[in-house]
C-alpha cells in the first residue's frame, strides 16, 4: 500500500452517515485521484472490523445532491464475506451525476406519498387505517426533520479581513448581510489592506451592540462599533453615518468614494500595523460595488471579495480534517453561512436555495486564496496547510480534468441572494437564523458548471 494516494478514517462521519453499527473503518483510496478519473479511483480497501459502512469518495466524486443516500460500494471485491454496499456512481461511464438524478426521483417518490397520506382514510379501512396514515406521516416528518440541511452557524465580518462575528441571526440585503464588510482598512494610496499581506487583521476583535442584528433597527449617536486587537486600547466607531468623505478608495478592480472614519481611527490603524493606514465605510448612498457581471450579472456587494454571501459546509470540513496533519477550524475559510447535515462537498452543485422565503442562486465554487493559510488565532501564515492537501483532492486539475488547470483550489459556494424570486419587494422577513432549514430546489447538472 506504499502508493495509496489517501487513507481516510471514517468513524468521525458514522453519525452524519447514519450508521446502523459502530464501527473502526478506513478505506485506501489510490492511483487516479489527481487526474479525476473514476475507473481505478477506488482499486483497494483495508476494514477493521466492518459490519455495514456507507462510504463516499472524495472531490466531486461526493454525492452532488448534498442528501445521504443508501447506495452500495463494492462488495466481494473489496471485503470478501462481508458487509458492504455497491458502489454509488457510473464506473463505466464516469457520470458523477447519477445520485442527482436518483435523489430527485427520491423526493419525487416522496411528495407522491405525502399526497397520498394526506385526507380522510379510503372507504371501508376504517380508524386502524386512519391511525397507521397518521403515524407513517408523523414518522415521515420526523426523518425530514432529522436530515434536514440546517443552518449551523452564521458569520458577519464587519471589518474586510478582520476577525468575524458568530451571530444567532442575521438580516439579508442585495449586498450581503447587514454590517458584514461594511469598513476597509487602507493605506496612505486608499488601497485595500487584507491578510494576504497584512495577516495581523487577523486578530483585530469587532463588536457590534446585539440589538444591531434586528431587522428594522437603527443606529443611534450612542451605538458603536467596538474595535479591539493585541497591545491596543478599544477604538469606538459611532454607527450613525460620518460626514467626512474619502476619495480615490480602491479594491482589487473597483474604486470609488468612502465614508472616512476620522483621524483617531487612522491613528488607531496605523500604531497597529506600523505603517500609515486610515478606516473607511462603504457609502451605499453614492457608490455600487458590482460583482463580475459574467458569473453574477445585476448583484453587487460591499468590501467582500466578488460576491455577497459564502457558504461552507461542517461535513467539507471535517472530511478535510481526516486528511490534514492538524486539523483547522472553520474560520480558515471565513463563511457567512455554515450548514450542517450535508454531504461533504454536497453544497457544489447548489444551484438554487431557499431559506424561509429567501432563494439564493449559486454562482461558483469558492476558490482559494492565501487567507486559509492564516492562522486566525496567532496571525501568523502557515507554509502549506490546508492548502496544499486541498490541492490533492479540491484543485481545477482534479475536478475538471478536461479543462486546462490553473491551480486553484475550492472551498465553499459563493452565491448571490435573488430578491426578484423571493419575498421581495419590501415583502416579509429578511432575517435568517441559526437553526433555519435550507432547501435545495435545483440543483448544477455538473462540477465543471460550479467551478469555473
């Protein structure tokens, strides 16, 4: 086994697998990973003591639905005698879509029984039927619920490349959550500072007052953004709007005017970074910050990289941490949505969501810069991790094979709120929860259509 590509322990999943039985399990996978084929990708498996297991591969080789699935892996060629299931996907064809189409035939089958569960009972089965109908529909909303996808964790970044907010709830705009990237630190030229060259941001702590995060509240004179970090005193940032404007702000391909937060924050800035720096806030009254018109055309967003809203999945994480040296939190990535309940790597091929009557449209995966080499506790960057074992296994040479590879790794799903198919038009609550379900209503027909 010198040339086995990947050993994965998989007793950390046997809960978010639904396993019937414990179990100590690892499989080998070998050989074709970096090129992405499927035909020798799974060729050799070592089990301890397996009884029944439901493994997945890595990569897009995931189930794309983001649903769990009872599908089998190999059987006697892999584990002799025991217990195992069939391989879930189209060796022969090498069609990682085949669970896409099996889960909508599942919900289709599914909504078929809710109908016909619904009503009276027929004539003639009388109240055992009528308790039976009951209890299958009570058993049915019970296993939904259970696998539900669900919203584990939310984040806001008030500062670009700051330190973000875990917050139990969170209010929807067209350009992202409320107060998420609203201020930039910049340099004496108004250009962005982010941790790619300045990892210290890391450790500079925001706080906003809790009421903050209600749907209809307003700043007051008396309400701050509290900014803190190593060796510094508090700076506070009055939330109502400043008056001085700051020209010639720019960021990555956009510049325009910006609310400048005064010279005490300048100060505050440039005594902790050692060089001259000053704080502005996005003016949404004068200035549009568009997102790449060929992904998103129409969207828009503040000071976060292209696109509003980042969503990360718990099972991606922890299937990445089985493989790294150490493991890493989820602040290595920065999302604004963390959902739990999903597949691995199952939030690829969303297309469109909805969230209480919010639809969100995917975009594209998220593709990786320097910033998951920063260790957000220290500031300090890392030489390799996570990226270089995300490069084995998440890299566009490995996903999309046919396509020319120009090293980019993937973490994540970038999408865009689409407030035209949603309770839009000043309609309902914008508010989502911690604890909120997510439902996929359309799915991308392939990885090559996320990854781009």
């Amino acid at each position: 086994f010198a040339d086995f590509l990947f050993i994965a322990s998989l007793v950390s999943q046997s809960r978010r697998l639904r396993l019937t039985n414990r179990f100590s399990f690892a499989v080998v996978f070998e050989g074709k990973m970096a090129s992405g084929s499927l035909k020798n990708l799974v060729t050799s498996a070592v089990t301890v003591g397996v009884t029944e297991a439901r493994a997945r591969i890595f990569g897009h080789m995931l189930n794309p639905t983001g649903q769990r699935s009872p599908h089998k892996i190999l059987r006697k060629k892999l584990f002799g005698d025991k217990v195992a299931e069939w391989y879930p996907y189209d060796i022969k064809n090498e069609d990682p879509n085949v669970l896409a189409r099996e889960e909508k035939e599942r919900l289709s089958k599914l909504e078929m029984l809710k109908r016909r569960n619904k009503g009276p009972p027929q004539k003639g089965h009388g109240r055992r039927a009528a308790k039976r109908n009951k209890e299958s529909r009570r058993r049915e909303r019970e296993v939904e619920m259970e696998e539900a996808l669900k919203i584990q964790s939310l984040f806001i970044y008030p500062i670009k490349s700051c330190r973000g907010i875990s917050v139990p709830q969170a209010t929807v705009t067209q350009t992202g959550f409320q107060w998420d990237r609203y201020w930039l630190v910049v340099n004496y030229k108004g250009r962005a500072y982010t941790q790619r060259v300045e990892p210290k941001l890391a450790l500079v702590e925001s706080e906003l007052p809790k009421e903050a995060f209600l749907e209809d509240w307003e700043p007051t004179k008396d309400t701050f953004l509290v900014v803190r970090a190593p060796g510094m005193s508090p700076l506070k940032i009055p939330l109502t709007k400043p008056s001085s404007i700051a020209e010639g702000v720019s960021m990555w391909e956009w510049s325009g005017s910006a609310f400048d937060e005064g010279e005490e924050a300048a100060k505050w800035f440039s005594d902790y970074l050692g060089k001259q720096s000053r704080l502005v806030r996005f003016n949404k009254e004068t200035e549009t910050r568009p997102s790449p018109p060929e992904f998103a055309a129409g969207y828009s967003t503040t000071f976060a990289d292209m696109f509003p809203f980042l969503f990360a999945s718990q099972a991606s994480l922890d299937l990445l941490n089985t493989l790294l040296p150490e493991p890493v939190p989820i602040n290595r990535f920065r999302p604004n949505f963390l959902v739990d309940n999903c597949e691995p790597f199952g939030e690829d091929l969303w297309d469109e969501i909805k969230i209480n009557e919010l639809v969100f449209q995917g975009v594209r995966l998220c593709s990786r810069c320097k910033v998951p080499l920063v260790n957000q506790e220290t500031g300090v960057p890392g030489a390799a991790e996570p990226t270089e074992t995300l490069m084995k296994f998440r890299s566009d040479k490995v996903l999309m094979p046919d396509k020319k590879a120009r090293g980019k790794v993937y973490f994540g799903k970038e999408m865009v709120w689409n407030w035209n198919i949603s309770n839009s038009e000043g309609k309902g609550s914008k508010t989502i929860r911690v604890g909120d379900t997510i439902s996929v209503l359309k799915m991308m027909t392939s990885i090559t259509e996320a990854a781009v």
